[in-house]
C-alpha cells in the first residue's frame, strides 16, 4: 500500500503529494488526514505531513519509493469534507496545502479525554452574598467574577468558567476548603434529556418568530439576518439551533472573539447543557484537540468560537450560524489568509447544510447578493426589550467649532453633554474610531481629504513632503491650499488615546478616567480588569478604541461621544465608508439602556458624508444604496473583483525590484482582462524591518485574479525559496 504525502512547509517547490509506501504494521491506521513522518530529500531528514490518500499501487518504480517512519499523533481519518475544504481554501486564498491542511485540521495530539466537571455552591444564598460583600470591598476581582456567576447559575460548567471567567485553581480552593463549593462530575446528558432553562427561554416576538421560521423553511442555503442591535438576534439562533438539533444534527456558531464574553456562553449553555463548547485563541492546542475530538465523536453537539471553530470536525452538520459577520477579525491574518465567512459558506455547501450570517451593518457584498434574491433575507427593525429605544445621536459639526476658534478636541455639544452626565453620576464612553493615524491631508474648514485622483480613496503624506497614493503610486507634492475650497488650513490629523485622557483629565478635573487600548491591555487581563473596574464604577469616562465598543453591556453608561469620525473615513481603503458606518452604529448601540435614555454625539469635519449621515439615523438601507453608488463607479467589490498581492522583503532594493518586475510581467500576460494598480508601498512601508509593497488588481471575474495569483506564485518561486521577498495574497 502507498500513501500520497503532503510535506508540512511553507515551501511552494514541494507544495505537492509525495508517494510513500505504508509500512505493514501502519496498514490500516493510516487513512486520509493521518499526520505522519517521513523521511524526506537527500539526507532522508525526517519530516512532518499529511496524508491524503491511500492506493494500492504506484506508476514509480517500487525499490525507490521511501517508506513512511512513523505516526507522531494519533491517527484520526479526517472527513472527506474537511479535506475538500481544505484544497478549496488553497486555491482561493494561496499558500501551500500544507498550510491550508493545517488551518482545517486540529493539532492532533494525545490528549486525557475530558469530563465534564461542575462546580457547586454548597453555601447558602445568604454566605453567597456574604461572600461577594467581602470581595467586593476588597476588590478581588476573580472572586467577584465567580460570585456573581454563582448568583445566577449554582451549577456551574468548569471548562466554561475557567475559559471565560479566568478563575484560577487557588481562587476556587479558598471556597472549596470552606466546603462552600464542590467539585462534581456528571457524563453528559443525551439530548432528549435536557432541561430547558425556564428563565433563558424568552418568548419571541413576531419578528423573531417570522426569522426563525423563515430560517427553517427557506431552501436557500445563505440566509442574511439583518436585525439592529438589541433586536434579539441571539433568541432566534437559540430557536433555530433547537429545531437543528432535534433534527439529530449539530451546529457551529462563529462569535467574534472578543463578543466572546461568559454572558453570550452562558445563555447557549443555559439553553442547551454540557452539550456545548467552544475554542478560542487561550486554548492550549491539546485542549483545543481534545474538544474537537469529543464533537467529532458526538460527545458535544454545538461548537462556539472565533474563526476555527469553524473547523470542528461535526460528522452530521446541520447549521453554521456567522454572528455579527461584518466583522474584520473574520478574515485571517495568516496563510491562507481565508475570510471565515466564504469559507463558511463553501463549508455549509459541502455539508449540503444553511449558514445564517447576522449584523447590524450586514457587508454590502452579501447585502447585494441577499436583495437580488441569491441568498434568503430576514429583517428585524425593532429592539427587543419593551420600551428599549435606539439612543439619540446628534452631529457636531467640527468645522463650525473651528471658526468658533474652539482649539479644544471636545466641541461645545459634547462638552456640555459630558457636564451633565457627570452631573448626573452616569458613565461616559468616549471613542476614537482609530488609534492616532495620521496618515491624510484634510482641511479644517471644509472637511475634505485630500484624495487620489484614480482611486478615491485619501493620498498619504511623507515627510518629504509628497503626498502618496498606496493604491496604485500616485504621488504628488504637499498641497499649500485645500484643492476643494482654498483654504489654507490643511493639515495631518492625529490623535491619541492617551492625549485624549490628558485632555478630559484638563477640562473636567475631578472625573475618574479609564483607557483602553493596545497600550493599556498588554498582560494576560489587562482587558478583562479595566473593563470591570468600568462596570463597577470604578470611573466615569472610559476612553478607548474599537475595542470599548463590542458586546458590552455597561447599564450606566448614557453618553457615548465619537471624537472624530473622519478618523476611519480617511483611511486609504474603499470599505472606508463601510468600516466606519459600522462602528458608528455599535458605538450608538452602547449609549443607553431600557431605563435610562442613551444619548449620542458624532463629532466630525464631513456631517454630510453619507456614511456619516446614514450612521446618525441608523438607517443602513440608506447607507447601502449610497455605498452602492460609490462601489459601481470605482469597480470595487461587489462590482468587480478587487485583490492584491503583497510583497515584503529586508533588502529595499531587492524588494522593489522584484516587485516591479513581477507587476510588469502579470500586467503583460492579464492586461487583457485584470487592471494591475501599482505596485505602491503599503501604508505603513516598513514594517519590523520588513519593506512592503503591494500589487492591487481589479477584475470582472473571480477567475482572472486567480489565474494572476497562480502565475505570480510560480514566477516568485525563486525569490521565496532564497527568502530574499515573501509574498501573500489578499482575499
Ligand atoms: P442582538 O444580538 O440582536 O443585538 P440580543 O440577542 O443580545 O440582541 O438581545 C438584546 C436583548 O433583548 C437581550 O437582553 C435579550 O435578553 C433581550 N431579548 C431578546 N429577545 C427578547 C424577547 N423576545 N423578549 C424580551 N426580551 C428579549
Ligand atoms: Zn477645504
Ligand atoms: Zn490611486
């Protein structure tokens, strides 16, 4: 018996299956999807892999065929599907298949199969509330967080606790000596057994129960939910996820990681039992092994988590459910650099099973493909909760505030706001769409960057003193005066988080800030401790990036003020305008609850950009049809196919070079049928010591780019093996 054997490299000169003859006593054990290791090129050094079929013979001459040396894993036969998936994802997204392999398929390692552990309150409710009391005061953070589990569940899933709630051994011990909390483990109930949670199950309203029905009943397999935040979007997946899983089959759900949080676990745990998990990026490989193994023996039946749950190894998949789709952290950033939700969507064709994709702010491209009929469509327009309201968002417009010589970052609405929730003892949030790009050039009297004649999106400024298009090159020297309205107040705009504290520190001396962001998070639970010491009212303005704005509830929190809009505007990206609708509304979303009214202010230069516009209103129809205009008069997605291939290398001259020369001979042999921008330098052009170019294409057909993607990657070869440049692809 021969095995066909995918090396595990990064190496496209043998991103190839190798013959290799199965020893006697591996006969049978290993199948398709086996890791295994073997000998390899002239000093036979011996080499991870994956297998990828099996045959009874070989065209090559027997006595030189290798012979496999050994299994370094357990040998599990992967789904055909998954394999499929896998090959899919290489010729969609580049890299090798080793790459791609390793992407669908769990580190296989041996691991102790896992029980599932509980934990129990064995105290009564009055040492429970004692106990919080204590910790509460002294501010123990961990305690607090596994009392106040306790207050609403007194049975508790370990691994669910220990992922999310991060409660570490001896934090549990200090309850377990007191003989407060105990340990106990149970084999998990059959499906049929399961008790509803009586409190977790809401009764829906017309329009969720219209979502779920037409969910269930409509043959399209891509089913868009658009339904505004707080719309209940979750209580409809709980509903379809039962009716699936009566059925007898099972179900993924793709949650960003950082919407991740306990609360969303628990109300799929509350609902559906020791039945389900999740992965997430803190799980060790061999945790993460083990649950996939558990799925794929039946042990668990709904699968939770970022982007590689998507690969849990469901034998009877029904339902793949992609919550709050349009979100960037979809996309991977490493080879193969895959969106998870294409990919979702291939894998629930291969499945022959539905994929329903969730947002607010749905991405046009899908909007598109949902209105012309190609996937199925649900709306819901209303919240949720009895008497619940979107909050009140208002303009401030900072171009009035600049010929009011107001120099401050704050305009006077949004001082005079913060003043009175101060007042008022209600939390503040205030949210800088970006951290500190500076990038564009745009005028403090009109508004407008300062753009790219061929490319609609904002030129960059050098400090040699040119302006630079990074789509396709365009470079022009620093304007004196704004060639909209001929001011001469044009300038770079960049700002910080930190100086932003500094300045609510100045103006508003005696409120208690916070910050948040990419500085203040590092550590394990810098993330975790400040967003709780919020939620305790330990401040009354948190200041921060994207970041502040995903799946959290803060109930106090009634004014949420957007420092500058234009920041994500001005971005040298056409899903700019997109990328910054959605995070004006879900920043709107966190201002407000059903008691106390939310309030909203949007500061900005372009009061009258649509994005801008359609956010203040929450009225995503209105922003589509604009976007649309924009996206068919550029060829941008999903008017054409737009991708780029990006090159970086240590040595700027040999970086440049092979760029150009690679970009000339694709735009000779596709010129036909793909327009080639570029190559321009990347916004940020060097990187770790790393030069970056990149190669941006436009095409009417999918096919066309990838043809482009395959020539470039045969004629980089070379370059690559040398590490002299690497090179990705863009989706
Ligand atoms: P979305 O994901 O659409 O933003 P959620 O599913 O998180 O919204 O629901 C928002 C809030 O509305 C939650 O607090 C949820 O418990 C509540 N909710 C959802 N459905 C109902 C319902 N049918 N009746 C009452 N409250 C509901
Ligand atoms: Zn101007
Ligand atoms: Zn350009």
């Amino acid at each position: 018996m021969f095995a066909k054997i995918i090396i595990d490299s990064s190496s496209k000169a043998i991103d190839r299956p190798f013959t290799y003859r199965i020893p006697g006593h591996l006969e049978g054990v290993i199948q398709p999807g086996s890791r295994v290791r073997v000998p390899f090129g002239k000093g036979n050094t011996l080499r991870d892999g994956y297998c990828i079929g099996i045959e009874t013979d070989t065209a090559l001459d027997p006595g030189r065929v290798k012979e496999i040396d050994s299994l370094p894993g357990t040998a599990q036969p992967m789904e055909s599907q998954m394999m499929e998936l896998a090959i899919w994802m290489r010729y969609r997204y580049g890299g090798t298949l080793a790459q791609a392999f390793a992407a669908v398929l769990p580190n296989r390692k041996d691991v102790k199969p896992v029980r599932n552990r509980l934990y129990v309150w064995k105290g009564t409710k009055d040492q429970l509330l004692d106990q919080l009391y204590i910790a509460e005061r002294r501010k123990y953070y961990a305690k607090i967080r596994l009392l106040k589990a306790f207050t609403e569940r007194l049975t508790l899933p370990a691994d669910l606790v220990s992922d999310r709630l991060q409660i570490q051994a001896s934090t549990l011990k200090s309850f377990t000596d007191q003989g407060l909390v105990a340990v106990e483990y149970v084999e998990p109930a059959p499906m049929a057994d399961l008790k509803r949670d009586p409190q977790g199950a809401k009764p829906l309203n017309a329009e969720q129960q219209a979502a779920v029905r037409e969910i269930l009943e409509d043959p399209r397999q891509v089913h868009l939910l658009y339904g505004i935040t707080g719309s209940g979007k979750t209580e409809v997946y709980l509903n379809v996820i039962e009716a699936v899983l009566a059925s007898g089959k099972e179900v993924i759900v793709l949650i960003p990681e950082i919407a991740l949080t306990y609360q969303t676990v628990m109300r799929f745990y509350a609902r559906f039992g020791e039945r389900v998990s999740m992965v997430h990026s803190r799980l060790s490989a061999g945790e993460k092994s083990a649950r996939f193994r558990m799925a794929s023996e039946g042990g668990i039946r709904v699968m939770i988590g970022p982007r590689s749950a998507l690969f849990t190894p469901f034998k009877n998949l029904g339902l793949i459910i992609v919550d709050e789709f349009h979100e960037p952290s979809y996309l991977s950033d490493q080879s193969p650099k895959y969106s998870a939700v294409e990919t979702a969507v291939k894998r629930a064709s291969l499945a022959g099973c539905k994929v329903v994709l969730g947002s607010a702010t749905p991405l046009v491209e899908y909007y598109g493909k949902a209105l012309s009929g190609a996937y199925a469509l649900s709306r819901m327009r209303t919240r949720a909760v009895q008497g619940s309201r979107l909050p009140e968002v208002e303009i401030a417009d900072l171009r009035e505030e600049f010929r009011k010589r107001n120099r401050s970052i704050f305009s006077e609405p949004l001082q005079k706001a913060m003043e009175e929730a101060l007042m008022r003892r209600e939390q503040i949030m205030l949210f800088l769409n970006r951290r500190g790009y500076s990038g564009a050039v745009s005028c403090r009297s009109c508004g407008e960057a300062v753009g790219c004649p061929h490319c609609s999106v904002p030129l960059n400024y050098h400090k040699n003193g040119t302006l630079k298009c990074h789509y396709c090159g365009f470079s022009r020297p620093m304007v004196k005066q704004c060639p909209a309205c001929g001011s001469g107040m044009i300038s770079t705009f960049g700002i910080g988080t930190e100086k932003v504290e500094e300045m609510v520190k100045e103006r508003f001396p005696s409120a208690r800030t916070l910050r948040m962001d990419a500085d203040t998070t590092g550590g394990k639970d810098g993330h975790r401790v400040i967003l709780e010491q919020f939620n305790q009212g330990e401040a009354d303005v948190l200041i921060g990036t994207q970041m502040i704005v995903k799946g959290h509830d803060f109930p106090n929190v009634t004014l949420v003020g957007i420092l500058a809009a234009d920041l994500s505007l001005n971005v040298p990206d056409y899903r700019a305008a997109e990328r910054t609708f959605q995070l004006l509304v879900q920043a709107e979303g966190r201002a407000g609850r059903a008691d106390k009214p939310g309030r909203c202010i949007v500061q900005t230069y372009l009061p009258d950009h649509y994005a801008v516009r359609a956010a203040v209103k929450q009225d995503f129809d209105a922003f589509y049809e604009n976007e649309m205009l924009f996206r068919k008069a550029m060829h941008y997605p999903p008017a054409g196919f737009f991708s780029g291939i990006r090159f970086a290398g240590p040595d700027e001259g040999v970086l440049r070079a092979a760029a150009e020369q690679l970009s000339k001979e694709a735009a000779d042999t596709f010129g036909q049928t793909v327009r080639f921008l570029g190559p321009a330098e990347e916004t940020a052009y060097k990187v770790k010591d790393q030069y970056r170019m990149i190669l941006r294409m436009k095409a009417d057909a999918l096919e066309d780019l990838l043809a482009v993607k395959q020539y470039m990657e045969g004629k980089a070869e070379p370059l690559v093996r040398d590490k002299r440049i690497y090179m990705t692809f863009e989706s």
